[in-house]
C-alpha cells in the first residue's frame, strides 16, 4: 500500500516501458500454461518452443528491472 511502490508498479504497466511489462508476463505465465497439455508436454519440438519463449521473458523481466530502475 505504500505510494512510491503503487506509482512504480502503475508505471511499469502503463508507463512509456508498458509494453516490454505486459510481454514479460505473456511469456513467464501464459507461455507455459500450454504443458498443461500431455500433447504439449510430451513434444520436443513444443518444449523447444516454450522454452525459447521462456527465455525471451526472462530477458524481458531483467530489461523491465534494470531500464526502468534507472
């Protein structure tokens, strides 16, 4: 509830940053949510993918941390 931590997290979804925010969590949550899936799961080639996606969000949270810290 504190002020300061409200305005950072409302910028980080809606600031100039907003968008790198909203692909960090399509790739880190709803990327994976397809190995739900036996098909998915068991497949190399849609691991492979996932996993790519995975990283890319990775990459995403550290550019939201740092780029926006600064």
């Amino acid at each position: 509830g504190n002020l300061y931590e409200r305005f950072m997290l409302v910028n980080r979804m809606f600031g100039q940053y907003g968008w790198a925010y909203w692909c960090l969590l399509l790739c880190n949550f709803l990327a994976p949510q397809v190995l739900w899936f036996k098909k998915f799961r068991t497949s190399p080639f849609w691991l492979f993918v996932v996993s790519l996606i995975v990283s890319v969000g990775m990459w995403l949270e550290r550019f939201v941390i740092i780029v926006q810290s600064l």
